[in-house]
C-alpha cells in the first residue's frame, strides 16, 4: 500500500452493478469461461454474491469464478461466495510475521491472524466441491525473502497453491532494483534453505521438483514444482526475469470500466463510455476486437524487460488495477 494511499473514484465513476453484469454477459458470449474479481477489494464490495452468481449463470455453469482478496474479512463471507458459485481464492499476502504484516499492509498486526483464519476457512467452506485456495506473495530482497522456507512449508500439510511473484515496476510501489528478487536466484535460495533444514518447521526438507509442461496450461502465468508429500505446490511468476506474454490471453476492465490488454500497456478502449454513450452489445464487441488487436508481443510493447527501465513508464498503481 502506498504511503500516500490511493486516489479514490465518485461512485458513478465506476461500473454499475447492471453495467459489470451486462459486461460479464458480453465476455461470457464471447467465450470467456474464467472470471475473476479482484481489487481494490472485492470484499467491499456489498455486491460481490449477486456479481459472482451472475458471472456463474453466464458461462452456465462451464467456467471457474474467481476472487482476488487481502483475506481480512474473507472468512466471515465465505459462505454465501461458495453457495453464488466462487471456484477459487488467491489470498494476498507477503509475509507470515505479524510485525512484517503491519509495515506492508499499513494494518493492525492482528490482521495476519484473519488472513490465515480465511486461508482455513476457504479449505474447507465447502467440503464436496473444494475452492481452488492459491497465497500470493510478492517476493521483496530485504524485506520477505527469508520467508520463502516457511511459506512453502504450508504446502506440506494444507492443499494450498503458494505462489512467489517477482516485484514489478508500477506507480507508488517504489520499486528498485536493490529490491527485486528474480525467480532463479529465489528457486536456489528456497532449494538451499529445504536442504540445509531438516525442521518441520521450516522447509521438511523438500526437493522441488518443476511439474512438467505436458501437464501445464499454455495460458498459465505460473511455473509450478513439487515436493513429494505435500499436498500444494509453489509456483513462481516470473513477469519480469522469464516474461510469459506469449501465452497471455487475459484481460482486465479497471472498477472505473477501462480494458487492460496488459498490465504495462497503455489503457485501451472504456466499457463504461461505451455502455453510458448507448453503445448496442455488437458495437462494444467491435471496440473489444480493436482494442485486443492492439496488445502487444511483450511487456505493453515498451522495448524492454528490465525493470529498472520500465519502472520509468507511467502506470496506475496495481491496487488500482487489480491482481
């Protein structure tokens, strides 16, 4: 979170609840079958149930509904997400040391607590058909990497997918080089701390092992190992050592309804102009075509993978985007 905080947006400068469902609708012809809500904070959003039902009823049930959540007050909405139709939960967060907690997240330290009461909570709301639970941790030199051990030894008891993610390069993160952590130079530390502790505590031990590509989706954003014994997995994202644009088919519409075709690209075409100017489905559809037709083959289309150069470039700050 930034020091500053972040600007906020008047309310009938966001998306409708009738304006997000018409959208949906309109992905959801197009063949889209993964929705996922993210942030801010989708759980503020009082709206959250009818949006992830919606979005269930719109892929007919075919497709995997999604949130994206700092898990704070998580736990005591679970019910009624699963019952809607949530498939899955990814839980944000960067370290397991309450005093850690409080300087990332500018919270009471007691939130780690709630975090990880929602991580159980979510495991296990719906036992016949179990949410996909994944822990989100942007990895930061200095500041989480000695965690990377204890991280990954939740994998050994608890179905849960842990996923490091290297620091990138947005407005009000003060990103630096000093500060970024890529994947290799992770990978080994987390293989040398597995091998030097034999605590149960820690890292078990582990010998980490990449999944195989014939077992990979082409479209994930995750390089994904195994220990033997462990009920999760980690996985790595590697956006900015190892870009995987290749593979990228997402999209993302900000709260205030503009199309992201990446993450560092420019801002494309708005929803929420469109639909408020009295644009017909096919017309939306046709600016949704322009607007993919113009992603770039790497990073937004600036030139260059090194962080450092694109920390120079402006862009929305990531809670203003969503994960």
């Amino acid at each position: 979170m930034p020091v500053e905080g972040v600007p906020l947006t008047a309310a009938d400068g966001l998306l409708s609840l009738e304006e997000q469902q018409r959208a949906i609708d309109i992905f959801a012809g197009l063949g889209v079958r993964k929705v996922r809500f993210t942030g801010g904070e989708p759980t503020l959003n009082k709206q959250l149930p009818t949006l992830v039902a919606h979005a269930s009823h719109a892929m007919r049930g075919a497709g995997s509904v999604g949130m994206t959540t700092n898990g704070l007050v998580l736990q005591n909405q679970l019910p009624q997400l699963a019952a809607a139709g949530l498939s899955s939960v990814n839980v944000s967060l960067d370290t397991l040391q309450p005093d850690r907690f409080a300087a990332i997240t500018r919270r009471d330290r007691k939130g780690l607590h709630k975090v990880l009461a929602s991580v159980y909570a979510a495991l296990a709301v719906r036992p016949d058909r179990p949410l996909a639970v994944k822990i989100n941790v942007v990895l930061m030199r200095g500041v989480n990497d000695d965690e990377l051990a204890a991280f990954a030894a939740l994998t050994r008891e608890l179905p849960v997918d842990v996923r490091f993610i290297e620091l990138m390069p947005f407005d009000g993160n003060r990103w630096s080089r000093a500060a970024f952590l890529g994947y290799r130079e992770a990978l080994a530390l987390l293989e040398a701390s597995s091998s030097s502790s034999s605590s149960s505590a820690s890292s078990s031990s582990a010998r980490w092992v990449r999944e195989p590509a014939a077992q990979a989706d082409p479209h994930d954003t995750t390089k994904w190992y195994r220990a033997d014994g462990h009920a999760g997995r980690v996985g790595f994202i590697t956006s900015m050592s190892d870009h995987f644009c290749s593979g990228c088919n997402r999209l993302r519409i900000t709260a205030d309804g503009r199309l992201k075709v990446c993450l560092f690209g420019e801002e494309g075409m708005s929803l929420r102009d469109a639909f408020r100017a009295g644009a017909s489905d096919a017309d939306v559809v046709d600016l949704l075509g322009q607007a993919v037709k113009k992603k770039k083959a790497v990073l937004g289309g600036h030139g260059t993978s090194d962080p450092a150069e694109l920390a120079t470039k402006h862009n929305r700050p990531m809670i203003l985007i969503g994960g």
